[in-house]
C-alpha cells in the first residue's frame, strides 16, 4: 500500500517536472530523425540559415542561372510559410516538414553553392560544340537505349 501511494506521488511529481521542461523546450521532444536533435530555437535557426542561403547564392551564383534562381525560389517560399504561420507548430504543418530538416537542407545548399561556384556549370568550354539532330535515324545508340528506358518506364505506369 504503502509502495502505491510512493509511486502515485512520484509519477505526479514526473509529469510536473515533464509539463515545466516542455514549456521551456517547447512542445516537440524529439524529431525522431536518426542524429537530428530538436532546436527549441528552431524557427529562428531556419529563418537564419534560409536567410544566409539567399546572401550567398546572390554573392556566389550568377544573376541568370538557373541554380541560382532555384535556390532563391526554394528560399524565399520556405522563409514566406515560416514568417507567416505565427508558431513553429504551424509551419511544420504546413511545410510538412521539420524545421531542423529545412535548416540542416541550407547548411548542405550553402556547402554545394560553394562547389557550383567553383565549378561553374553555367559556363561552357570554348572548344564545346552542340549537336542538333534534325533526323532521329542518326541518334548516338545512347540517346536511343535512354529513350527506350523513357519509354518502358512509362509503360509500366
């Protein structure tokens, strides 16, 4: 009897300990993604890192390219939802993602703008030369094997 009442007031004393922590950690206690740990900052992290993305696709990147565009896209609509839903909660519901995912999205797009930068995809070679293929018959047997592939894919659909 004695045990009973021990662990009835322990158990009251852990959800009151656990209601105190949630409201300072907020209301998410795990992302339950492998290695990715709740930001209780995590609207403010994002917004960040979205922030960076944007000064730094403008820094690195080309004005006419279309990574550059792209990534300026994907960040101004993500930081419009964040900015507008008014809690954490509501953007990830809209999103349907997590904030510490679209945070940790930016911190990879700003290491890959950094290779883009220094590769330059938007730039061809002096001696490159395009080939237009007027007639189908004399397509390299590589463009024709993918377009065979192209076509079995949308058979099986």
């Amino acid at each position: 009897m004695l045990r009973l009442g021990v662990e009835r007031a322990c158990s009251g004393l852990a959800r009151q300990s656990l209601a105190a922590w949630q409201q300072v950690r907020g209301v998410k206690d795990s992302t339950y993604l492998t290695g990715l740990p709740v930001d209780p900052e995590a609207d403010r992290s994002s917004v960040g890192a979205l922030s960076e993305l944007l000064r730094e696709s403008s820094d690195q990147l080309p004005e006419g390219s279309a990574y550059r565009r792209s990534v300026e896209a994907y960040a101004t609509s993500m930081l419009a939802v964040i900015n507008g839903a008014g809690s954490q909660e509501a953007a990830e519901a809209q999103l349907g993602r997590q904030l510490e995912e679209i945070t940790l999205d930016c911190y990879k797009e700003l290491e890959l703008i950094q290779l883009m930068a220094q590769w330059k995809p938007w730039e061809a070679p002096a001696d490159h030369h395009v080939r237009v293929f007027a007639d189908l018959k004399n397509l390299p047997d590589n463009v024709k094997a993918f377009r065979a592939y192209q076509e079995e894919v949308v058979a099986r659909q």
